[in-house]
C-alpha cells in the first residue's frame, strides 16, 4: 500500500511541477503606438457580363418558377474577376482586379447587393497589396459608399470605405464602368 501511495505522490508532482513547452498562443505587451497613414485611392472597376470573357459570372439563382425581376432577382449570385484602371477606358493602364463576389440581397425594387470584394493592385506602389471590401451596395444610389474592413500587405489592419458612382451602365447587358475612390486609414 506504501509503495502506491509513494507511486501516487510522484506521479501528482511529476505533472504538477513539468512545466508546458507547447502553447497555441503567446501573450506579450502591445507595441508602441505607429503613426497612421491615411491613403486616398480612385481607379475604375469594369463589372462586365457580357461577349465571351465576361469578368462578372453568375454562379447561383433562386430556385423558382416565376419570371425573374429584373437583372439580379433575389439570391442571384455573381463570382467576380473585374479588372481595375486608371481611366474610365477598358484601354486604360490596369493597376489590378477586383476579386469576389456579390449577391442580390434585396427582395425590394431597390437592388441593393451585398458585395465581398479584394481590391488587389498588381502595379506601381501598392503592388501586391490589397483592400478588402464587405459592405451593403446600394445600387440605385449614386454616389454610394461602401465599408473597408481590412487589407493586406501595405494595408494590413486598414479600414476606411469606399465611394462608388456609376461613371457608364448599359442597361441591355448589364456591363457597368464604376469609380472607385478608396479612403483607407492604415499603419
């Protein structure tokens, strides 16, 4: 009996006094403050649906039987690969693409999108890096204003929004040219 108590009391030190090498986080003191930068941005967004490359797809619809409402009845939704540049000209130098999605989330005349996109510049200063944008788009409204919620690279932790005003829009195929002025405050 001796002998499973002593076994007991080494085995409950044993484990009381090993101290842990494996943690799934680190804590440490927050740094000093950085000084923020504030970045203006204005390029154009081409959202085309139409011809044999169509940057704008549509990848789900609402499972109805009625006639559809308009070009993005309820629930459609679009998975995207627009280019942006610097001009309103598809000609115009691109400084990089918007890539993502957006969904018709209004069952109003109002055609209001929820819209997920990363503003990913592939020239010039902000190469490589991106904004991200989550934000109700109401689509009617111009101008309009859309939230930034983050970004990466050279805007890591951004956040700010985005104005957009519809520069050209064909109603026929849907094909729009947007203006995009991004306001992001960032470290």
């Amino acid at each position: 009996m001796e002998k499973v108590v002593l076994l007991a009391w080494i085995l409950a030190l044993s484990v009381w006094t090993t101290p842990v090498h494996s943690k799934y986080y680190s804590e440490s003191r927050a740094h000093e403050p950085v000084q923020e930068k504030k970045t203006q941005l204005r390029f154009y967004l081409h959202d085309i649906l139409s011809g044999n490359k169509p940057s704008a797809v549509r990848i789900a619809g609402p499972n109805t039987t009625k006639k559809e409402d308009g070009p993005t009845p309820f629930g459609t939704t679009f998975a995207i690969d627009d280019l942006l540049t610097e001009g309103p000209q598809i000609t115009s130098k691109v400084v990089g693409n918007a890539r993502g999605m957006y969904v018709s989330s209004s069952q109003d005349k109002d055609y209001a999108l929820v819209l997920y996109i990363d503003l990913g510049f592939t020239t010039g200063k902000f190469k490589g890096s991106s904004v991200s944008v989550f934000s109700r788009n109401p689509i009617t409204e111009n101008p309009r204003e859309l939230a930034v919620v983050g970004g990466r690279g050279r805007f890591r932790l951004a956040r700010g929004f985005v104005l957009v005003k519809t520069y050209s829009l064909n109603i026929t195929n849907g094909d729009a040219v947007l203006q995009y002025t991004v306001e992001v405050v960032h470290p």
